[in-house]
C-alpha cells in the first residue's frame, strides 16, 4: 500500500509542477485536465503526508524516551500516546481513498420516485420523499429540475422523475434506490388506524451522449396533449412527448415543459440514464455470477428502509440504522443516513479486497 501511496504522491508533484509551468495556460483543454487530476490526488496526498508526519513524531518521541531529563520523558510518553491511536485512523482512511473508484461517482442523478402499494397515502407519500430529497440537495447546493410528473389531485404524485445536479451527487444517493415502507395514520383514517404504504425510488447516473449511443432509427416519438388532474392545465398543442426506445422498450413520457422541443431534450435525458442503468445492471449481473459485487447488492424490490410516524422512527433495513429523528430527516437532513451507507459500503469493499 505505501509503495503505491508514494506513487501517487510523486504523480501529485509531477502534476503540481506541470500546473506551475507558464506554457500551460496556453492550452486550456491540458490545463483542465491536469488541474482535475491534481485536486482529485490531493486529498490521499494530504491524508498520506499527515500519517508520514505523526510516524515522523512518534520516532522521535521514541528516541526522547532515552533522554536523561524525566520531563522530557514524560513529555514524550504523552505524546506518543497522543499519536498511536490516530496511526490506525489514517491507514483505515487511506485504504477507503485507495480502493477504486465508482465511475459514476461524479455523475448528476435522475431520480424517479413512485407510488406502490397503499393507494392515494402511498401517492402522498412520493410528494413527502421528493420534498425530502430536494431539502436534502438544496443543502448540498444541488439544483432539482423537474423532468416529469403525475399528480393525484390530492397534493400527491402517482410518480414524479427529476434530475438532480452538482457536485458527487450520485456517490451520495445511489444507495437510496428500493423500497421505501411508511407507517402513519393517513389524514382521511377516522379511526387513527396506522397504515402501511410502500414507494419505490431510483436513483439512476444522467447518462450524456458519449455514454450511451442513441440511434434516431431506433427511436419512435410520438406527441399528445398534457393534461393535469381533473382535466386541469389542459394543453390546446400536442407539447407532450413519449420516446419509445425499439430495441429495449424503454418508453419515458415527458409533458411538464409548455414545449414540444424541451419536453423531448428531457425525455431523452430520463432515456439515455436507464439504458445506462440497464447495461450496468446487466454487466454487475454478470460479475455477480462469479463473485458478489461490494455495492448494491440489495435488490431493488427489496424494503431498504421504514419511516414509521408514530413512532418518530427511520430504520434502513441493510445496516440495521435506526434514528429517532424523523421530523428532521423528512426536512432534508439525511446526512447520518447517507454517511453511514456510504461508510458502511466502505467497508464491505474494503472486506471483500482483503479477501482476494
């Protein structure tokens, strides 16, 4: 592992000095590149050179032990104490930087989110977690567009699809793709029966053009009018579009846009995501035939997580996580459950490398 970290360190300097050369500047599409690798090595560079500083003072606060004066000694025993435990951290934290990386990791998202079983609380439910979700990003600085919706009348959506944008975003929500359980008393229950409703989530990577090549052969679009609940926001032009994809049948609808045009640029950003989505699907079925994969492992179908009102509870099923914090998480703060995913998946990557 350090042979490998002092690589990196010395391709960190070589970069560094390269970024410091005036010529550079005149080659933008270089420069971007070699500006991206830096900053992507600097954090492992930074962690690795910590640890080389504290293995550092605890060699010489090792040779202080020898010293004639008991001051000093006794100096030096504290702070070796002091040292010894953070060693461990730092290796741990820099055998997580070193294992490889998901490429997708630094993609925006397409999330769909839709009602399964329970009816219009199950509806409701899919406005709650979209509200969630979106509380969430706006404290990441993340921007959320609407793709496409279908809403019930009541203030809920039978399901509603949306690109998130920013920085790592799906290193941080892909683990949020399953079932999601809730548990409350729907607001039309006169008899304060609790209600179990059930909602599905996926997180796909936004796929760009040279990710996946679309033949306009093997396209079929076909345009309709929008129509809202009720009848309501009736269109009097054919804006909406479906894009049915031949080969897959794949089909995506998209009619919140007043324009034909946009509505069409988005139905082909949802398309493009899940033919990713299915061919990496079908790559990780074929790598899970010989081995298990270290990373969404769960099926899709499975329940991954219970939000149970009365009683203030999230519980994530894979991790057996529950926080008494509801109220909050249903605002957007979600960071102790996405850091205890992405933590928790850490160290099944790390389990499965030392086992090879």
């Amino acid at each position: 592992m350090f042979g490998k970290l002092e690589d990196i360190e010395q391709t960190y300097l070589d970069l560094e000095k390269e970024l410091a050369a005036p010529e550079i500047f005149n080659d933008q599409k270089r420069y971007t590149k070699v500006s991206k690798s830096h900053a992507e090595l600097g954090e492992i560079v930074n962690v690795y050179r910590k640890y080389k500083q504290y293995k550092h003072d605890l060699e010489d606060n090792r040779e202080m032990l020898r010293d004639d004066d008991e001051d000093i000694r006794e100096m030096a025993k504290a702070e070796i104490e002091a040292i010894e435990p953070k060693l461990p951290e730092l290796e741990e934290e820099l055998k997580i930087l070193l294992l490889p990386k998901d490429p997708m990791d630094e993609k925006n998202i397409i999330l769909e989110i839709r009602a399964g079983t329970g009816g219009e609380e199950a509806a409701l439910f899919v406005a709650d977690l979209f509200r969630m979700y979106t509380r969430y990003a706006e404290s990441n600085r993340w921007k959320v567009d609407i793709m496409n919706s279908s809403e019930t009348g009541t203030g809920g959506f039978k399901e509603i699809i949306a690109s998130i944008a920013g920085d790592k975003v799906y290193s941080k929500l892909k683990y949020e793709s399953g079932t999601h359980r809730v548990q409350r008393v729907p607001a039309t229950e006169s008899q304060g029966r609790i209600h179990t409703s059930a909602v599905t989530v996926a997180i796909m990577a936004e796929a760009e053009e040279v990710d996946v090549d679309i033949r306009s052969e093997d396209l079929r679009i076909d345009v309709f009018r929008a129509s809202g609940p009720g009848g309501q926001s009736v269109n009097t032009t054919d804006s909406a579009v479906r894009v049915t994809h031949i080969p897959s049948g794949v089909v995506v609808s998209c009619q919140d846009e007043k324009s034909q045009h946009k509505n069409k640029a988005k139905a082909l950003k949802v398309l493009r995501s899940r033919i990713l989505q299915h061919e990496q699907e079908k790559a990780k079925a074929e790598e899970d035939a010989t081995r298990r994969s270290q990373v969404g492992s769960g099926d899709r179908s499975e329940r991954i997580r219970t939000y149970n009102f009365p009683q203030g509870r999230v519980t994530d099923h894979r991790i057996n996580l529950t926080l008494y914090k509801l109220d909050q998480v249903m605002e957007g703060d979600m960071a102790e459950l996405v850091d205890s995913l992405v933590s928790h998946y850490q160290s099944e990557a790390l389990k499965q490398q030392a086992e090879r």
